[in-house]
C-alpha cells in the first residue's frame, strides 16, 4: 500500500482545509475511508486517482527519505522525503529558496548533505556513482553550453560524455537536434539563436542521451508560448519513449498540463504531494463547479509573503 | 581515453574560437613585440649605437691607466670627457656636450647626473652607475663579512661575468662594456661558460617569450573554470556527467598547452623573419624552453583556478599579479631586477618561471652553457609538477558545501 501523505483533512469526506492549524495527516489509498468520500464527493477525480494508482504502482526511480542540508546555520532542507515512480512526470514545486535546488544538486551527488538517505535506480547516489549517472540527464537553469561551439558539437560534446561510441554519438545527436527543433540551426553558434531556441539547446544537450531519469529545471524561463508549446511538447514525448521526469517550474500552469504528480516545497521539506487535482482540493473553500487553479493553491499552502 | 581526446578536441575548438584568447596569446605578442622591435631594435646594436657623451670627475686624481682603461673598455657605448672637476663636468653638461656627468666620490661610488627628461643615453648611464654601485657595495659587505678570503671567489666570479675582457682583478670593475654589464646583470653564466657578444633588445624579446609562455596560464585556469560545478553552469554540466572530473579536465590542459604553444610559435616565427629576432643555431632547445614554458604556464593556471571557490575576477588578478610581477622581478619592463635579486633573495629567481624561461632562452640561443640550460628546464619541469600536484590534490574533491 502507498502512502500520499500530506493532504490535510478536518471533517470526514467534506473538505480539505489547508491553512487551518490542522494537523497534517497521512491517508493511505485505496480503501482509506476519507478516499471514499472523496471519491465519492468528487466523481470526476477518478480517472486520475487510477492513473496515480498506477503509477504508485510502479518501481521507485527516486527515493529520497530525511535529507537535511544545512549551510552554516541556515537548515535549507529538513527531512525531505520523495519517491519518484518510473515514467512518471514528477513536479517539484517550491517558493523561491524553499529548496528545490538544494535537493536537486543533493540527489545528483554535486552537495554534500548532512543526513538522509538517496537511492537512484535502487542504488545509493555517491558522487562517485558514475553507472548511475550515465543513466542521468540534467537540463539546469540557466543556459549551460558553450558559446564558441555550435549546435551540433555543443550538443556532441555533452552527449559524448555520456556515449564513447562516435557512430552511436552522432545518431544521438541528430535525434537530439531533431526532437528540440534544431535542425535548420546546427552550424548555429548560440549567441545567433533566440531566447527559445537556445532554452531547446540546453535540453538537447541534457537529453542527447536518452536518459531514464531527466531532471529539467524551469526549462521554459522566459520563452514565448510556442517555443514553451514545443517544449512541453517534447517532454510528454520523452515521457513516452520511457524517461522518468522531475519537473521544477514557477509556472503552473505547466504543472497542470504535463505532470502526474506534484510535491510542494517549503522550508526545506515536502508540504503537500499528488496530483493536481488532490492538491487542488486542499483548497479551503473548494468548488467543484468552480475549482481553483493551482497558482491559487499553492498560494494558499506556501502563503503570499514574499520570498527571498 | 575517449572521453580525454573528446574533451581535448572539443577545448583546442574552443581557445581557437575564443577572441579574448587569441588576442593575448596571439595576436598581443606580436604587437608587442613590433613594439619593442621599434622601441629598442637598433638603439643598441653594434651599427647603429650612438655613443653618449659623459663628463667624468672624481673627488681624487685618477691615475692615467685607470682612464685608459675605462675608455677602452667602454668605447662601444661611451664617449667620455676626464674634467678636473665637478664644475667642469656640470658646464659640459650644461653645453650640450655631455648627456649625464659622472662623479666618483671619496669612497669610489658613482653618482650620475642627468638632465630633466634626459634621453635613453642618459637611462643607460644611470644603469651603468646602478650596477657599479651595487657590484662595489656587494664586495664591500663581502670583505666586511669575510675579509679578503671571502672577496677573492667573488672577484673570480665577477671576471667570469665579463667574458672576453682582462683577466686580472684589478682592472675588472672598469673593464666591462655597457652590453657586459647589461648581459651579465641580466643572466649571471654562474657556470663560467664564455659568453658571447649580444644584442640588448634581444633580451627584451626572450623575457616576452617568457611572460607569454605564462600567458597559458590563462588556458589553464579557463579548464578549470569550465569544468567545475561551482564555478561555472557549463561546469555544473560536466559535473554531473558520467565521464571522470580529472579525465576531462586533464583533456582541457592538453589542449590549453597545445594552443598556447602553437601561438607561441607562430609569435617566435613573426619575431625572427619579420622583426629579424635572432634565437641562435639550436632551435630545438628555444623550442623544448617554450614547450617547457607552455607547461609551466598551464600548471599554474590550472594551480591558481583550483584554489578554493573563489571569484574567476580575484583569480584572474593573482594570475596578472604573478605573471607581471614574475616579468618585471626578469626585467622586462627595464631595471635590473634580476640581478638585484640574485643578490638580495636568489630564491626568487630560482621559482620565477619568467626568469627561468629567460635563463633558459638567453643560455640556449646564445650558448650560454648546457648546465645552465638543462638546470633552467628541470626547475621549471620541477615547478610544473607541484603546481600540477597541487592543482589535482584540490580538485580531488568531488562534491561542494555549496554551489
């Protein structure tokens, strides 16, 4: 049985009330009596409740239980708990320094963390777990590529340090350069290319690989809806050929349309985790007719303080 | 392996792309160098050396072979005037005739006067003082310290630094020329080799090539940069890829040496057939000291880039302060600050790769020795090595406090 944990309950089967000093419960599905009112209460949600059970289903990729990282004083993470499932396209939410970051640059093996435990693939991450790595694709946030190479050999060299095979490389190159819509910029250096263009570089590099588990942080920063169209586009895609995403952005509207489940960050540990819909019932007045949107939830779990 | 000549092809692209690289590394020698060819080419030369003219008094008579002596040996570099006294001196001066008065004082110190602005001749003069005055102070403690057992060796080892001149003590603090004193202040032959005749701006020309070997320090604290998570986004990448940290990164030097190399080259070819630099018989050793230099240079960028998380902007200036600073303790930038340090913290020349390199070129163009050469090569293959050391013992660490 898998544990959602998280969802805030007050009254048996009615609504969901974050941001009451409630206390956070734990409710095990299916069977829980809360999930029956809750299936019952909000019929619609059903296709989706079968979908998460299906992907609870599935094998852990991430398994992440009590990190905590501090710097000096400042505890950034406290007791982060994930379990990212297989093919799924997992969102990591999160106010400005709640710890996303953080959490992402422990699990790749970059930070030192002072407690916790992380298992990739089943196996612990080390920095030095270069077999898991290979099985790894990072697109970070800012732009990573070099702007002396063009397309082609920046998206080359990063695929070749995963693939020592120069035939394989080149193959995977050019799938790269097709799946982000590069072809017609390969001999391209990246100062010529567009603000969308260049975010669709820095997935080529990330994916050039076929990895089985991306971590894609905020891809779309400042791109037009087209190229953040063919993104997301494309994510769904890598979802489909098999690759496990966890999925960082600021806009939700993302989240709602391309990821299966979310966890929302703050202070450094998980405050809320499903899908979009389960979050969005966490809503303290919530609608059926009229659901909230996700922005107005997260809001709602996170508060409207301003982060640093 | 793949993964090393992945890395190393991919950085040779990229220094040979880079405009701010090719700059420094290429096209900065050879106009520097232009520079220096139309600043001293020719200024001291055998054939186009103007003589200066110096008026020379003394607080006591000088004997008539002493001013035999001193004018035959400096005939070359200057014309000098013997006046009876101070005033005497200081009207031909005044005249035009003279371009700097010299005054031996009671205790045989020379004081130079030059006039407000005075010309190159008059630096050179000043130069001629400076060194006598500290030659004549070195053997004044020595005697001081040691007594006469301890000046002897010194004044045998001051014959030898003035090759093709007497041979008896007493007339070596007068007998070396302008371009003795300046060669021999410059590159001591500590192994009392012959020394040759030489062209003074050449030496100029040998401490660029030096300062620029340095200059693939540049290529090397770039790898750095480029390869580590906590300097860079591109770094970051790498990082987090399957391939081995050092694997890359020792690709990226490589490459970094390669290119430097091959700038420096093309700088040596520009400064022998089009500015006519003469680098000697034996190519090859200029080419084993550039080679050596190259390395050095690399192993201390990729030392100063390694030093903890520092800003690129604060290693960059150590890098600057090192380089200029190596440089100017060579004597590039004029003075005479190598012998000046021989003689106050030998040390130093010793772990100056600028100096050595200089060394090295100078004893290898000019056959200045064989020992000397090899001695220059292994401390800077010796330097490389810790600096290499160091780097790779810093950048053992595969995981941050902080990004």
């Amino acid at each position: 049985m898998s544990i959602i944990p998280l969802l805030k309950l007050t009254e048996k089967g009615k609504h969901l009330c974050p941001g009451m000093s409630g206390v956070y419960r734990i409710f095990t599905c299916p069977g829980d009596e809360h999930d029956f009112h809750l299936r019952a209460f909000y019929g619609k949600l059903m296709k989706d409740r079968i979908r998460r059970e299906d992907i609870l289903m599935k094998e852990s990729v991430l398994e992440v239980k009590g990190l905590v990282k501090s710097y000096k004083e400042l505890k950034a993470l406290c007791g982060l708990d994930l379990d990212v499932k297989k093919g799924e396209i997992f969102g990591l939410l999160g106010p400005n320094g709640s710890g996303k970051t953080t959490a992402m640059n422990c699990i790749l093996g970059l930070l030192n963390y002072d407690s916790g435990s992380i298992r990739v693939f089943g196996q612990e991450m080390t920095p030095s777990s270069y077999d898991i790595r290979r099985r790894i694709g990072v697109v970070p946030q800012n732009v990573a590529v070099s702007d002396e190479l063009n397309v082609q050999e920046n998206i080359d060299f990063f695929c070749g340090l995963y693939v020592d095979d120069k035939k394989e490389r080149k193959l995977l190159t050019d799938r790269a350069i097709d799946f982000a819509g590069l072809s017609q910029f390969r001999k391209f250096r990246p100062k010529k290319l567009s603000g969308g263009l260049l975010r669709r570089l820095n997935i080529a590099c990330g994916i050039a690989h076929r990895p089985e588990l991306i971590f894609l942080d905020e891809p779309t920063v400042a791109v037009d809806p087209q190229s953040r169209s063919h993104i997301l586009d494309g994510i769904e895609k890598l979802r489909e050929d098999g690759a496990t995403i966890i999925y960082t952005t600021h806009y939700m509207e993302e989240v709602e349309q391309i990821c299966d489940r979310v966890a929302i960050i703050d202070a450094g540990k998980n405050i809320a985790l499903g899908t979009v819909d389960e979050l969005k019932r966490l809503a303290a007045h919530y609608d059926p007719d009229n659901p909230p949107t996700l922005n107005d939830i997260f809001l709602e779990i996170t508060g409207k303080q301003l982060r640093d | 392996m793949k993964k090393f000549l992945l890395s190393f092809q991919t950085y040779f692209r990229i220094l040979f792309r880079t405009k701010d690289q090719l700059f420094w590394c290429l096209l900065f020698p050879i106009l520097l160098s232009t520079m220096f060819h139309f600043a001293f080419a020719g200024l001291i030369t055998e054939t186009n050396f103007t003589k200066i003219p110096v008026a020379v008094s003394s607080a006591y008579p000088l004997p008539g072979r002493l001013k035999t002596g001193v004018s035959d040996a400096m005939k070359d570099v200057l014309e000098i005037t013997f006046t009876d006294s101070v005033e005497e001196a200081e009207d031909l001066l005044r005249n035009g005739k003279a371009e700097g008065t010299v005054f031996l004082d009671k205790h045989l110190a020379m004081q130079v006067t030059v006039p407000p602005g005075s010309s190159v001749g008059a630096s050179i003069l000043a130069g001629i003082a400076e060194n006598y005055n500290l030659v004549r102070a070195t053997l004044i403690q020595t005697y001081k310290e040691d007594g006469i057992t301890g000046l002897l060796p010194l004044l045998r080892q001051l014959l030898r630094t003035m090759p093709g001149k007497s041979t008896d003590a007493s007339s070596a603090g007068t007998a070396a020329s302008t371009r003795d004193i300046y060669s021999s202040s410059f590159v001591a032959n500590a192994d009392g080799s012959k020394g040759v005749d030489i062209d003074l701006s050449r030496i100029n020309f040998y401490s660029l090539i030096a300062m620029f070997c340095l200059f693939a320090s540049m290529s090397g604290m770039a790898a750095v940069i480029m390869t580590q998570a906590n300097l860079s986004e591109f770094g970051k990448r790498i990082s987090l890829s399957s391939a081995s940290h050092l694997q890359i990164l020792s690709g990226f030097l490589c490459a970094g040496f390669l290119v430097q190399l091959i700038c420096i080259l093309i700088g040596l070819t520009y400064m022998h057939f089009a500015l006519g630099v003469d680098f000697g018989s034996d190519t090859g050793s200029i080419l084993l000291i550039t080679a050596a230099g190259c390395l050095s240079g690399v192993c201390l960028g990729f030392f100063v880039g390694s030093i903890g998380a520092m800003k690129e902007s604060t290693k960059n200036a150590i890098l600057m302060v090192i380089i200029f600073g190596g440089s100017a303790a060579a004597g590039l930038f004029g003075g005479n600050g190598f012998i000046e340090i021989e003689h106050s913290l030998p040390v130093l020349n010793r772990i100056n790769p600028v100096a050595l390199i200089t060394d090295a070129v100078y004893a290898g163009a000019l056959n200045g020795g064989p020992a000397r050469y090899t001695k220059d090569i292994l401390r800077l293959l010796l330097i490389s090595a810790l600096l290499f050391a160091g780097g790779v013992i810093m950048q053992r660490k595969k995981s941050y406090e902080s990004l």
